[in-house]
C-alpha cells in the first residue's frame, strides 16, 4: 500500500461516514486519524450531539468486529474481560470472552462506570491484551477504544483518572450542527429507515486498516520536527499553571497521530501545521492544571494555544535535511 492508497481509503471512509453524520468533517478526520496510527478516541459532548452514531457509523464502515458497552455503576470488570466457567457437559472450565475481544469497542458513557471497572481497560488500551485469573491473553489487531461521556451531568459518574485520559490519544468535541446542518439532519431522520449507522457501508477490511497503520509508521519526521514535538511538551512541564505537562506519552502520541494525519492527506512527510493542527486534541486533556475548576479543557486550550506562539517553529532548510 502506497500513501495516495491511505489518501483513497480515508476519503471513502469519510464519505461513507457522510451517509450518516451530516457536516462534522474535521471530527471525522480527526477520528480516522486515530484510527491510523492505532489510537483511541474519547468524545465528550453534552447528549444528543452523535457521539455514539459517530462511533457506530466508524465501526459499520470497517469489516471489523463490534461491540457496544453500556457503562453503569454496577458494571463489573469481568463484564468488559470475560470470565472462566465450568461446562458440566465437558467436564472442564472454559472461557468465555467478553466484549473487549471485538475490534472497535464503544464504551458507551464510560464515566458512569466505577473507577474499579474503568480500570480494567488500561492493559487493553495500552498493552493491547487482557489478562484474567492469571492468564494474559492478547487481542486481535486493529484494536479501538471509542468512549463516550457528558460532561455536564456529573450526578452519578466517576471522573476519568489522569492515567486513563493519557490513553486516549484524541480528545474530541462534536458540538451543535449550524442551522443547514439541523435541517439536513431532520430531512434525514424523516425517512423510512431513520437517521440510523445502517445507512453506511462497510468500504474497508482488516488487512486494509492494518496495512494503512503500518504505512503510517513509516511517515518520515524530521529530526527538527521531533525537537520540536520536544519543545512543546517541554513548555507545558514549566507553565506556571500547569502541575502536570505532556508526557513521554502524550509526544509519542503527537508523532503517530501528525504520522496517521499527513499520509490522509496524501503525504509522506510530516508538516509543522500537522502538529499545530493535532496538538489541541491529542494533548489538552493530557494538562493537570493547578488550579482545577470548571471549564478545564478551555483552560488547557489556552495554554497549549500560548505555548505554540511562544515556541519557535523549525526552518524549511532543516525540516527538508530531514525528509527522505
């Protein structure tokens, strides 16, 4: 697979997609970004927005296993995992995997869930494997986490801890449609089937995706730009309102996603504008602020907003040295 074939499956996704969301590009973008460089994607938005149709839309359009997971408080973490039980017809204790063997898995609300099960998708996310009553058992590749959860209504949920929200790689917002989106939206849901993820077809296999990743890795980055990705992370480490900045993690994160982002556009190379582009969504929800009070995502914005002023981008002449 070439990078004009990534280009061509991310634009047929996108299209696909399009079936169903009505407007959202840069969201989609951002979503099939993470896609690409085998990452996860948190949407938070109030209810009502699409989250879960976006999610539902990305997993129609891939030939992949799916599963959604209603979050609760009374959702155990062998719910998500499985568990071993004894088969009296047998003789023996077999397992029974749960929905976190699926491919693409929506976690549906996953700040609802006590911290005690939200926990038990660290391993998969990060290590991309589970591991139950002793045993670790990998998981089939590609693997996506898609998380949903409403920022606004806090009665009842359990914050994401910092170590879990490092997971992600992209933080994402959809917000309300503008007014031609609304109506195209209404004259779509007043058919017979509805507005529903049914609309899209599935226009990508397995090997598709995992040749896709696989490419991606091979974007070439200068060695300036990787300083750069460096100095950026740097500059939150010693804000004076940042407690904790961007981690080892978060400019890996950086990297693979400005890797997956310049090869959707048909590049083999990556840009200064790709990381400005991708440092909001894949590192604001990585800043503990000092001071933590409502509206942190903005605050954090700001402050990534300011550090990208503040940090000087690299020279043409050096980001060429590095482009093979």
């Amino acid at each position: 697979m070439q990078v004009n074939q990534v280009r061509e499956l991310a634009v047929k996704l996108k299209e696909n997609i399009g079936r169903v969301i009505v407007g959202k590009e840069e969201e989609v973008e951002l979503l099939l970004t993470a896609l690409l460089a085998s990452g996860h994607v948190l949407l938070e938005d109030v209810p009502g927005t699409g989250k879960t149709l976006l999610a539902k839309s990305l997993a129609a359009s891939l030939s992949l296993s799916f599963q959604r997971i209603q979050f609760t408080p009374d959702l155990l973490p062998s719910d998500l995992t499985g568990i071993h039980f004894y088969n009296q017809k047998d003789g023996e204790f077999q397992f029974r995997p749960g929905p976190l063997f699926s491919r693409i898995v929506l976690a549906d609300e996953i700040n609802r869930a006590t911290p005690r099960t939200q926990s038990s998708l660290l391993e998969c996310m990060e290590e991309r494997q589970v591991s139950i009553d002793g045993q670790t058992m990998a998981l089939e590749r590609p693997f996506m986490v898609l998380a949903t959860q409403n920022p606004v209504d806090n009665q009842g949920t359990f914050p994401l801890p910092e170590a879990q929200m490092d997971r992600f790689m992209i933080r994402m917002k959809l917000g309300y449609p503008s007014a031609a989106e609304g109506k195209e939206i209404l004259k779509r849901t007043q058919g017979p089937a509805g507005l529903t993820a049914e609309r899209a077809e599935r226009t990508a296999t397995a090997d598709e995706v995992l040749e896709a990743q696989q490419l991606c890795t091979q974007v070439s980055v200068s060695e300036d730009l990787m300083g750069y990705i460096v100095s950026l992370a740097e500059a939150t480490r010693v804000h004076a309102e940042v407690a904790l900045g961007i981690s080892p993690r978060g400019t890996q994160a950086l990297l693979r996603a400005a890797q997956a982002y310049a090869a959707l556009n048909g590049r083999e190379y990556v840009l200064p504008d790709d990381i400005k582009h991708l440092l909001v969504p894949v590192c604001a929800h990585r800043l503990v602020l000092k001071k933590r009070y409502g509206g942190q995502h903005e605050a954090a914005r700001r402050i990534l907003l300011e550090v990208l002023d503040h940090i000087a981008v690299p020279s043409e002449a050096g980001l060429e040295s590095g482009v093979r």
